[in-house]
C-alpha cells in the first residue's frame, strides 16, 4: 500500500515538473547551463552585440550567397516527403527552352538556399499590463487571449496571459513569455515540421549523438523548422553544431546548403575562420577562402589586415595579408597555403613540360 | 491447531425469489449454524412452490479452520494451479517471457538472423493467408494473447519472439520505412498485426523525435521583413501588444 502511494506521488511530481519546464523560466536556465556544457570556451550566442544590421547588409549577403555556392545536385537531390511519387517526365525541348527551364530552376535554387536570420538572442518578456485585484480567486487555471485574425504573422501576433499565481494571490494580466508564445502560435497556426512540445533530440545527450553521425544538415533544418532564429534553444543548437564542424573540420558537409552562410557569419564573428580556411584551401577553393577572408573584414572594420588594402580579387596575396595581420592559428594557414601554392606551381611545370614535349 | 474438515452452509438472506434458480449476488458465510435451520432452509428449497424464501444455502465443503493450513493449502493450490497453465503451453507458442531491446538489437547482428533472413526485410518471405483474391483491408488485430500466440500463422514480428519492435532498435524499424518516399510502409504491404504496427508507429515517432532517424524536414521560408527592418533601429520582435 506504501509503494502504491509512493508511485502515485512520483507521477504526480514530474507532472509538476513537466508543467514548470514548459511555461517557467527554468527553461532558459537550462540553456544557459549547456551553452557551457556542450561548446568550448569562446563560442557564445548572440547576446551582446546586434549582429543583424552586418547580417542583412547588402555586401555582407552578396559574399555570403557567392561562398555557398550552387551545386544543383546537390540542391535538388530526391526528398523523401512521404507523398506519392510520381515517375519523372521526359520531354524534347529547343535550346531555348532549356534556358528557360534553367533559369526557373535557379530561382528554386536560391528560394531553397535562402539564409536563415542571424539575430541577437531573444530577451524575457517581462511585460505586465495590469493588476486586479478583485480577481484573485476567481480561477485556478490561466486563461490565454489569442489573435487568432487571419493573416497576421506568428512573431506580430498579440497573445495575452492573465494568471493567477498560486502563490501570490493577484490576477494579473501580463504579456505571454516566448515558451508560451511558440506553444500557442502552433496551436493556432499549425506549421508543418513544428511540434508543440520541443523534440527531445535538442537535449544535450541527444544532440551530441547525433553529431557524432555527423547529421549536421539534419539537425540544422529540424532546429529551423521548430524554433525562431532568435529563441535560446536556436541558438545553442546552432553552436554545438557549428562548434562539433570546426572541430572535426566538416564544414565542407554544409557546402551549397542554406546553413553555410549562417555558419561562415558566426565563425567570421567569432575570430575563428582559421580551420575553415584550412579546409578550403585544401580542396582548392581559393576565391572562396579569399571571399571568406573579406568577410571577416567586413564584420571586423577596424581589423589590421583591412588596412593594408590589398586587391580582393588577388586571391593569395589577400590571404597572406590575413595571415601575417590577423590569423590565429598562423602556422597551419601558412602551411596549408604553401602547399596549394606547390601544387599549382608543379602542375604549371607539368603542362609547360608537356607542351614542349608536343614541340608546341 | 489441528485441521478440521467442516461443512459450511453459507446463507444468503433474500426478500423474494420468483424461481429457486435465480441469481446470487453475495454469499455471507456462516460458521456453524444450527442444524435444524439448516434442515429447515434445505427443506424450503427443495420445496416445488416457493413464493417466500429467507435463505438461500450453499454447500461449501473443504475449509479448514487452522490458519496454517489454510495458507500451505492455498500455496498448493496456486502450485498446482500455475503449473497446470504452463505445462499446457506449448514452448514454441509461449511469449510470456519478455526480451530487452538489447537482445534484439545483438540479434538483428546475429548469425542466426542472417540465416533466417538474409538481407531481406522480415516481412517480404511472409504470406498472408485470406480467402479470395483480395486480402481485407485489415490484418488482424494481435497474434498474442494473453502471452500465447494465438494464431496459426503469426505475422511476421510476432512469429520472431526476438524481433522487438522499439525506438532503439533501428535495424528493424528501418525495414518498414519506404526506401522511396520515407513513409511507414501500410501493414497491408507488410502484413503484421494491427497491435504491432500501432506499436511500429509509436517507435518511428520516438525515434524521429529522438534524432536517431532521419527524415528530409520540410523547408522553411522566412519573410525578412518580420526579422529585420533597416529603417527602424529597433527590430519587429517586440512582443507584448
């Protein structure tokens, strides 16, 4: 009969817990304690400085979407959507057309490889409009009042919260806080992807698993599709992830998806493009380390390398100005750029040598 | 302490009975009764018209008085009683035994699933059987009951007691998933029972919501209107109108 009582009062606990997690503020104590738990020391959220306004500026875009790049296969690769498939079409069309259908399909492309915002985390809502007394023992649920009017987007939506506070007996009326908000907008306003209740894979056991795999798209897309890009658990998803690719030096994984951008940004932000351009360079790709250097000056102005003035459109000596001003991790830059400067000088021997061997 | 055998009569007081047959609803044991009222209310009973009955008796023989005996009595009896019921089962048809998902897990790895089932999900070798041409459009609701299958022809999770359909065990879960568009595969296709499948569903759920399984998640649009406007130096994220 006791283990009987006992068991009862455990369910009965966690419910209480279950109900506080979801709609106190010990939601957002708990990322603030995996921030620390899952990423090194200097990867930290947006929190300090706005970095919207250098986001959404025209030249910062413009690198960003030139460094994603377009790899269409890659882009439109099969989805599994759980819809009935249908078998492909086969049609004979003119030069003409193709173009036409080329085009249409670039500007899929870049719908798809649209950039998910970088904002600056969102503060607590602490906003109450009223105090009434004289309601305070009326209920002992909470009401929530909900624009619901057709049209209006989630984030402008007015969403009303009049509790009763078991412990302080007053009714106020106060502003929903963001937990409640989410909750409510997909009750209301149903978004395919998004579930009520946060998925379990963004608890910190989960989402190291999961990187393990290395199912950085995966985790990306799912976080986006559930949460706001300036909501907490965004944010720290975000950072284990992009703190797990420069670790293991996977950021090739993200190339030509929406999440490469938003990646370059936070490491560009953060001083780190060291171990990107590494792998970069090592695979060639010159112009776009090159892109990413001028990124970090156009976030950082008053860097010492953005002084020298060097062309950007002079690849390597743009690169090597970074290195000898700025760069952190010097000898592994230096190195992985003499060896791409070897390489190319060798293959330029090898076609002076058969050219001549033609007797050309 | 000694045991006793005594006959009980346990008398149910009724206000009315239309017939001698009629329902009993409770028995109130009485220890010892007189004799002669016993004998009265046997005599009322068997009488043919009854149209006022106080008693009603029933015979209950076999109860001891000793509280020791009642107890080793009644172990025996549940003995006996236990192994009466497991002796009838049949080893292959037994499913009372639980096994962890671990076991499962080691299993889909296993020698002997190889042999059993190749590279093959488990459910292409099976075959349903139906009258007619078209198969319901249901299986059947559980091959197990009460932890004995209870079918001829299980289906094919069932019929593997080390198959456990669960959030974990991912080698198995995968097999009902469509290779082509993501899908749970309908038990029509796979022809398990509609407890399993409930269960199947369950398990792809928790899996999904784990991240052990991957999906394609559905694409987001943003308008970047909402997140940032240039003009104005606060953003649009002001909640609390």
């Amino acid at each position: 009969m006791a283990a009987a009582a006992m068991r009862s009062f455990s369910v009965v606990g966690s419910g209480i817990h279950r109900f506080l997690g979801l709609t106190g503020r010990c939601l957002d104590l708990e990322c603030i304690t995996s921030i620390r738990r899952c990423s090194n020391t200097s990867y930290t959220t947006y929190n300090d400085r706005d970095p919207a306004p250098l986001f959404f500026e025209d030249e910062v875009q413009v690198v960003l979407q030139r460094v994603t790049g377009m790899d269409i296969d890659r882009i439109f690769r099969r989805r599994q959507q759980e819809k009935k498939s249908t078998p492909p079409k086969y049609q004979f069309l003119t030069n003409e057309e193709v173009d036409e259908y080329m085009s249409e399909a670039r500007v899929k492309a870049e719908s798809l490889l649209q950039m998910p915002p970088v904002l600056k985390e969102r503060q607590p809502i602490n906003n109450i409009l009223e105090t009434n007394t004289s309601l305070q023992a009326h209920h002992t649920d909470k009401y929530v009042f909900a624009d619901i009017t057709f049209g209006v987007s989630d984030r402008n939506r007015t969403i009303l919260n009049r509790t009763i506070l078991v412990r302080e007996t007053d009714g106020t009326l106060r502003s929903a806080w963001w937990e409640e908000r989410d909750r409510i907008n997909q009750t209301y306003n149903p978004r395919p992807g998004r579930n009520v209740v946060m998925p379990k894979l963004f608890n910190d056991e989960n989402l190291k698993s999961a990187l393990a795999r290395q199912e950085y798209e995966f985790v990306l897309d799912r976080v986006c599709a559930q949460c706001e890009p300036d909501s907490s658990v965004y944010q720290r998803v975000c950072v284990c992830v992009y703190d797990a690719l420069d670790t293991h030096h996977h950021h090739n994984t993200l190339y030509s998806t929406r999440h490469y951008g938003p990646m370059c940004f936070y490491l560009a932000w953060n001083k780190r493009i060291d171990s990107l351009l590494v792998s970069l360079i090592q695979e060639e790709k010159i112009n776009t380390a090159s892109d990413i250097v001028y990124l970090y000056q156009l976030i950082h102005k008053d860097c010492k390398s953005a002084k020298l003035n060097i062309e950007h459109t002079q690849h390597v000596e743009f690169i090597k100005g970074y290195i000898e001003e700025d760069c952190l991790q010097r000898a592994q830059v230096q190195l992985a750029l003499q060896c791409y400067q070897d390489l190319q000088h060798q293959r330029q021997q090898h076609q002076h040598n058969v050219t001549n061997a033609h007797g050309l | 302490m000694f045991s006793s055998c005594i006959n009980f009569y346990s008398f149910k007081p009724l206000k009315m009975l239309r017939s001698i047959g009629q329902g009993v609803t409770r028995l109130l044991p009485v220890v010892c009764p007189t004799t002669h009222m016993a004998k009265a209310a046997v005599r009322v009973i068997e009488g043919r018209s009854v149209t006022k009955l106080l008693y009603e008796v029933r015979r209950i023989q076999w109860i001891t008085t000793c509280k020791t005996m009642r107890c080793e009595v009644a172990e025996e009896e549940e003995e006996g009683e236990g192994e009466k019921k497991e002796d009838n089962i049949p080893p292959e048809k037994n499913r009372r035994q639980i096994i962890p998902v671990e076991t499962s897990i080691k299993y889909m790895q296993s020698d002997a699933y190889k042999t059993t089932y190749g590279d093959e999900p488990v459910w292409v070798k099976y075959r349903r059987n139906f009258k007619g041409g078209l198969p319901p459009t249901k299986t059947r609701k559980t091959c197990i009951r009460d932890g004995i299958l209870a079918t001829g022809n299980p289906c094919p999770v069932c019929r593997d007691e080390f198959l456990v359909v669960e959030y974990r065990n991912l080698e198995l879960i995968k097999q009902f998933i469509s290779p082509f568009n993501g899908a749970v595969l309908p038990p029509l296709k796979t022809n398990i029972c509609q407890k399993q499948h409930r269960r199947l569903l369950v398990a792809v759920n928790k899996a999904r919501d784990y991240g052990l399984l991957t999906y394609d998640v559905p694409h987001r649009h943003y308008d970047y209107s909402e997140y940032y406007q240039p003009q104005q130096q606060d953003d649009t994220t002001e909640a609390g109108r």
